[in-house]
C-alpha cells in the first residue's frame, strides 16, 4: 500500500528522533583503541520510539542475475 503524500509519516517520524538518545557505545576495536555502537545498541535506541509512533524499519530481498541483495 502506499499513499499519495508522506505529511503523516513525516510527523511520527520527526516525533520518534525527538524521542531517541543516543546509542551506547557497546562494542570495542581493540585495533583503534575505540569504542562504537553496535547495531545491536542502535536497534535498542531507536525500537522503543519507532514503535511508540507507529514505525517501524522494512528490509527487503531483491533477486538480480541469480542473486539476492538486501534492500
């Protein structure tokens, strides 16, 4: 389904990154001496208020000459 204008979606997804914090820097690279975010700690940001204004985050499967790539 889709719908002719985003107005909609653009205000639940401005509400939801007002409601977001930063993620936590969960993972370390020994390497570089560093810390980052892992994409476990961005989903753990970010599922709370997606959800809470009716979001949410759709990855798709595309075939092209015999194989898959994600959208």
């Amino acid at each position: 389904m889709q719908s002719e204008s985003i107005g909609e979606l653009g205000k639940a997804l401005a509400k939801a990154q007002r409601e977001m914090k930063p993620a936590k820097e969960d993972g370390d690279n020994p390497y570089f001496k560093s810390k980052y975010a892992t994409l476990a700690g961005v989903w753990d940001a970010c599922r709370g208020p997606l959800g809470d204004n009716n979001l949410s985050i759709v990855q798709t499967i595309e075939k092209k000459d015999e194989q898959d790539y994600l959208i």
